[in-house]
C-alpha cells in the first residue's frame, strides 16, 4: 500500500518530475488532498497503467494537475505498452475529448491491434472482445511451457 504522505513529501523534496504509478494510487492522492498540502509543481508527467481509470476521476485529476497525464497499456505478455492515452489526447475542453479519457490510446509504432471473439474473427468497433496484440513488443512464447505458448 502507497505511503501518500512520504510520497508528497518525496515529490516535494527532492523536485520530483515524473512518477509512473496505477490508478488507485492516483485516487489516494486526490482523498488526502495531497496535491494541495505538497508543492508538486516540479510533476511534469504522470504516467499511469497496469488497471483501468475511472473517467471521472480522472477529470478531477486532470483539473488538480493540468494536462501532465499519459496513460500506457499492455498485457503481462507485453512490455513496452501497446497502446498509449498521449497527454494531447487528456483533454477536457469537448465532448470527444472527454469520451476520450476512458479510452486506452492509439497503438505504438509496429504494433497491431485487433479485437476479436472466441473464433479469432474481428469485431466491429464498440464490441468487446478479446485483445490481441502483435509486434516486437510482445513475448514469442511461455517459458518452458509449449502448450501455453500454442493457445
């Protein structure tokens, strides 16, 4: 569990200016009000992945910080992201913007996304399926576990 306190003061101390970290912790910041006790000006980015965001919250963050946010996405089979929210694409002026925020980016470079059901075959955008992630970014198979790997 994230000390909050000890991570202002850090932030504060040392001019921290960029914290990678998961959502709720980014939740926690904003219950203690830590970024009005802590001068955290020097926060240039926050970069934040590894669980989806709650649009809302994150408004309210982007309201308290500015526009310093980038989102990243990937599977445990997957590193760096393959997908990244940009801090361009963290706004809040319109409508599309703010639908936006409960997306999780485009594609990185050499990447290929697909969504796909049970049989492997694409779904139309908006459906949910299975997320399928091809590049150089992803692992060629299970260590020491073939039968893994072939599914």
């Amino acid at each position: 569990k994230a000390d909050i306190e000890r991570m202002g003061r850090i932030i504060e101390q040392e001019k921290i200016d960029f914290i990678y970290t998961i959502p709720t912790v980014l939740y926690r910041m904003l219950d203690t009000n830590m970024p009005r006790e802590y001068d955290l000006s020097s926060l240039k980015t926050i970069r934040y992945g590894a669980s989806p965001i709650s649009p809302s919250k994150l408004e309210s963050l982007l309201k308290e910080f500015g526009q310093i946010f980038v989102q990243g996405y990937a599977s445990t089979e997957c590193w760096p992201p393959a997908t990244v929210l940009a801090r361009k694409d963290h706004g809040t002026d319109t409508e599309e913007q703010i639908k936006r925020l409960g997306s999780v980016g485009q594609p990185v470079p050499c990447v290929e996304i697909r969504i796909c059901d049970d049989n492997g075959q694409d779904l139309p955008v908006g459906e949910k399926g299975e997320i399928w992630i091809r590049g150089p970014n992803t692992v060629k198979g299970y260590f020491k576990d073939p039968e893994q790997t072939m599914e």
